[in-house]
C-alpha cells in the first residue's frame, strides 16, 4: 500500500471541491454552491500566498485533505497559520489519515521560524471533529467567532 501525502495540485481540484461540498453539508447542513467552491479551491491551488492545501492519497486515490491560510498576528510577531476544508471520506475515517496530516503540518510549522501556531475553528455541534482536535493536543484558544458577511 502506498501512502503519500502531497501539496494540492490542479489535478486535485475537482475531488477537492466535491470533498468541500460534502464536508459543508455533513457538519453544518449548508449546501454549497458548486462553482463557487470549484473556483475558491482552484483560486488557492494556482496562488500559494493564499494558503496551501495538503492532501493524503492512498494508492493514488485521494484519502484526505486540509488546506492552511496565513494570519498575521502582531502580538506574537508571527504567522498563524489556520486549519481548513478538513475532510476525510467515511471509508478512511479512524484511520489515522487526519493525524498523518496533522503531524505533517506540525512538522512544518516546527521548522518554520515565521510560524508561530497552528489554529482551526470547528462547528460548535461537532463533537466528534473536537475530539480529535483534541487528542492531537488542540487546546480551546478561548475565542467566539464573529463574522459579517455579504453572501
């Protein structure tokens, strides 16, 4: 068996938004539009100052992904960098696929001196998604958030 994982590429794309779409509607109902989201990721894809998305594969099929964006943060004269777009498909849950990501991007940020933490959002009612956040060492920053939105 052969597992990887890998910067996003173009090819990625497609299953990238269609994970997204998934994703939105199994933890918060939300029905997202299809262009829209296959425009945003091919926006982050082909524009890395945007952020980055990681993915696993597991003998060449998609199995996982993340995508990172950068935050400046005055206080900390750093880069934050935010945890996105999670998604693992039901089939490689529990497996250890999130982890490996997990792992991954803290490996990164411990070798990058800019990176000054790692930071992700999870919808309130999704316990399990928490869970794991948590087991990983992911501790509640104490923060709300609150956001104006035009669409």
């Amino acid at each position: 068996m052969s597992q990887i994982i890998r910067i996003g590429e173009p090819k990625d794309i497609a299953i990238l938004a269609e994970n997204n779409i998934a994703m939105a509607m199994e933890t918060e109902n939300k029905i997202l539009n299809k262009d829209t989201i296959t425009q945003g990721v091919s926006s982050i894809i082909n524009d890395r100052v945007k952020g980055i998305y990681w993915v696993m594969e597991i003998d060449d099929n998609l199995v996982g992904q993340l995508m990172i964006t950068y935050e400046w943060s005055d206080w900390r004269n750093g880069t934050m960098w935010w945890i996105q777009s999670v998604f693992v498909p039901e089939g490689y849950r529990r497996q250890g696929v999130y982890s490996s990501l997990y792992e991954n991007l803290v490996n990164l940020a411990d070798s990058d001196h800019d990176c000054c933490g790692i930071r992700l959002y999870v919808e309130k009612n999704n316990t399990r998604a928490a869970e794991t956040y948590s087991k990983l060492g992911m501790v509640n920053a104490g923060y709300e958030i609150m956001e104006y939105s035009k669409n």
